[in-house]
C-alpha cells in the first residue's frame, strides 16, 4: 500500500514538472525589453514609471509583461508591440485606441472610458464603463471590433 501511495505522489509531482517546464518567467530590468515597448510606454504613460517587467516564454513563444506604478498592465510580443492593456485606474490612452474604435464609443456611449484592451487574431477587444444614464452605470461593456476598427458586437 505505501508503495502505491508512492508511485502515485511520484507520478503527480513528474506529471507537474512536466507541465510547468513549458513556461518561464524571468524578472528583467526594464532596459531589458524590446525599444519598441519601451518607446510606447514613454509617450503614453508618461507620469508614470515601470514597476516590474518580465520575460515570459511558453510553448517556445516570448513575451514581456510589465507593471506600471499607476497599476497598468501591459503584454508585449517578442518585438515590443503591446497585445493587452489593462488599466486599472485610469483609461487607456488614446494612441491605443483606432480612431474609428474611440469615434464608435463617444458616439454610442457618451461619458463611458475604455480601461482594457486586447489584441485578438481578427481584431479588438475593447472593456469600457457603463455611462451615468445607462441601466447600469459603471457596469463594464466588452466591445468586439474587427482589424479596421468597425464595430462588430457586445460581449457578454
């Protein structure tokens, strides 16, 4: 019986190792990440600093994660282009946002922020905060846009 509890913690603690070995994350000074990213944070993040960056690589793909002071995230590909931003206590600049993405929710959600956005295969993912007025004020709405900006649907 012990033998079989053994093999069986064996087993778990292999099976683990196995499935953790695909990803690495690595601490890294921020001179460390591509220009690109650091170029994008300085022109539109300027009043704040990076807290953390990281380089990750899973399935043999990199990217680099950064935290910012003012409680952004933000996910990098390997050549410093941003796929997510996610600001936690304040909106997502504009230079993130298509115009024609920024022009669709002043016009259908006056006085509501975009906060988060995220870089799909085909188009955006936009999260804003439901206007004063709506049925549920400071609710968050997903937006769904295709590459060019155009408004494709409500996520739910």
């Amino acid at each position: 019986m012990r033998m079989k509890k053994f093999i069986v913690f064996l087993t778990a603690v292999v099976a683990g190792i196995i499935a953790l070995s695909g990803c690495e994350e690595v601490k890294i000074n921020e001179n460390r990440l591509p220009e690109t990213a650091r170029t994008f944070i300085r022109q539109n993040f300027p009043h704040t600093t990076i807290l953390s960056a990281e380089k990750e690589k899973e399935d043999g793909v990199k990217q680099y994660n950064v935290r910012l002071a003012d409680g952004t995230e933000i996910e990098f590909d390997a050549k410093g282009n941003w796929k997510s931003i996610e600001c936690e206590f304040s909106v997502l600049p504009e230079a993130a946002l298509l115009p024609t993405i920024s022009e669709y929710i002043a016009e259908n959600y006056p006085g509501s922020k975009a906060y988060k956005i995220d870089r799909k295969y085909g188009g955006y993912e936009v999260e804003i905060t439901a206007p004063s007025g709506s049925p549920q004020p400071g609710s968050d709405i997903g937006l769904i846009f295709n590459a060019f900006g155009e408004f494709v649907r409500e996520s739910r």
